[in-house]
C-alpha cells in the first residue's frame, strides 16, 4: 500500500517535533504571558545554561513558532500562533467547530474582561512575511504612492527621508488623511521605521497620546525576500486587535501584488477577524 503524504501535512512535521518538548512548551508559555523577552529574560524560569536554552529557542524558531526581533543589542523573541492555529484549522476545527466555535467566544470573552482590568503592557505586534521578490521591490512596494494605492486602498505620500512627514491618503478623490506621521530612520531597501498616528481634527491641534512606531525590515535571501513588520507603543489591546487584523490583509496584499502581479480578488480587510487566536505570521 502507498501512502500519499501532502506537503502542507509534511511541511508541520517540525512543530510537531518542537511541541513535543516539555521545555519548548515552556518557553511558548512564557511568551504566552509576556511577549518579546529577551534570552536572559527566558531563562530566569528554566533550570538549565543559556547554550541549551538558545538550542531549544532555535528550534521553535526553524518551526516558525517563535520569531526573533533585533531592537539595538537585544534580540527579543515573540510567539507566532499561526502553525498552531493550522493545526487547529485542519485537526480539530472541521471535527467539531460548533462546540469549539462557543468555547473559543467564551474564552475570548473572558480574556477581554481580564485585558480591561489589567494594567500589563500591551505586547508589541509582530509579523513575519516571506515574499517571492527582491528587497528592492518590497522597499519600493512600501514606498511609491501609487503601489500602496492598489495593495492597501490608501496612497502613502512621502519622500521617504529621514525627518520627513508621510500621510495615508484616501483613493476616493477625497484627499483625507487617515493616518499620519514622521519618517524616523530609512535605510532603503532594507529599514524603514515610522510614526503611525491618527490625525486630529483640527490640523492645528496637538495628537492626544503618543504615536505608536511601525518598522518595515526587508531582508533578501536568494531569491526570497522575508519581510518583518513591528508595530510599538500601541495604545490599548482595542489597538493591539486593530492591527492584529490590519496587517495581516494589508501584507497579504502586497505579496500577492509582487508576486502574481495582482492583488487579492476581494479586499481581505473586509473579513471578520479570526476568533479563537490572533495570528503573527504568514507561513
């Protein structure tokens, strides 16, 4: 008898590896808790050297389950739920969603209840992407007004220097400005951090609040490129769950537009967000 084995079943054997160990269970717990701890921070709770714990980090991360965030000399280490959600998608969900579908509203219920009462941190938003391109097009996918106008239904307006101020403009003739903010460093084709902020009203008034900071990273690797999109400072987990459900579609998007040339056929902003976890990546 032959066995026929799918890549997308194949291509999860190393998260079934890495989520069968006690330790590397840990450790996705912990950032469960508090995501984006550094190793130092990780191995406060594990009883073993820092050379093991980095072994164990580094399978989770080949895994994709854990995603590693340079922020100057630190390199903080953020959960990606997205091969778990598909293990959810393709195992359990199609046996039983009715049932889960109520345990996953409840349970959703319960941890905004306990978002509202907490004065923890909001988590900063991390998403990692693989595109089929080279830095030089995602940096100018990123950039040019009319590329962002087709991907996103805004036109991003820059220079794109260093200092410089950038608008999100409606394409429907009005010329609003939905979001605004300053270019706080760019290093084409590979770095681009900007302010990402609301404007108020009267152009004259101050913003209430400090703007939260988005970071583009391109980085090539033969003839792929992986994008790593962070999103700091966010101002609340109503914010947090914004773009928990913004990014995703917008990135989706984009890689469909370089790589086929074409965006999605339907904007997939418009979809309800996912229930039942918040995915960080495209895998």
């Amino acid at each position: 008898m032959i066995l026929l084995v799918d890549a997308e079943a194949s291509g999860m054997d190393p998260v079934f590896k890495a989520l069968a160990d006690p330790t590397r269970r840990l450790l996705l717990d912990q950032l469960r808790e508090r995501d984006g701890q550094t190793l130092g921070e990780l191995c406060a709770h594990l009883e073993m050297a820092r050379q093991s714990a980095t072994q164990h980090l580094d399978v989770l991360r080949r895994a994709n389950l854990v995603t590693v965030v340079r922020r100057g000399r630190e390199r903080l280490h953020h959960l990606n739920p997205v091969p778990i959600h598909q293990i959810q998608e393709r195992w359990i969900s199609a046996f039983d969603r009715p049932r889960l579908s109520a345990i996953s509203a409840i349970t959703q219920q319960a941890e905004e209840q306990a978002m509202a009462t907490s004065t923890a941190r909001v988590p900063d938003y991390v998403y990692v992407t693989y595109i089929r391109a080279s830095a030089d097009q995602v940096w100018h996918a990123l950039t040019d007004a009319d590329l962002t106008a087709r991907y996103w239904g805004h036109a991003n307006v820059s220079d794109w220097q260093t200092g410089s101020t950038w608008e999100h403009r409606r394409t429907d003739g009005s010329g609003q400005v939905d979001v605004a903010g300053r270019v706080l460093e760019s290093s084409p084709p590979t770095r681009l951090v900007i302010t990402f902020q609301e404007p108020t009203a009267d152009p004259d008034a101050e913003p209430a609040g400090e703007p939260s900071i988005v970071t583009f990273l391109v980085e090539p690797h033969e003839d792929i490129v992986r994008l790593t999109v962070t999103h700091e400072r966010l101002a609340d987990q109503a914010s947090h769950d914004g773009v928990s459900h913004g990014w995703p579609a917008v990135l989706a998007n984009l890689k469909s537009l370089l790589e086929t040339g074409q965006v999605l056929p339907a904007e997939p902003w418009g979809m309800a967000p996912v229930r039942g976890g918040r995915p960080h990546a495209d895998v």
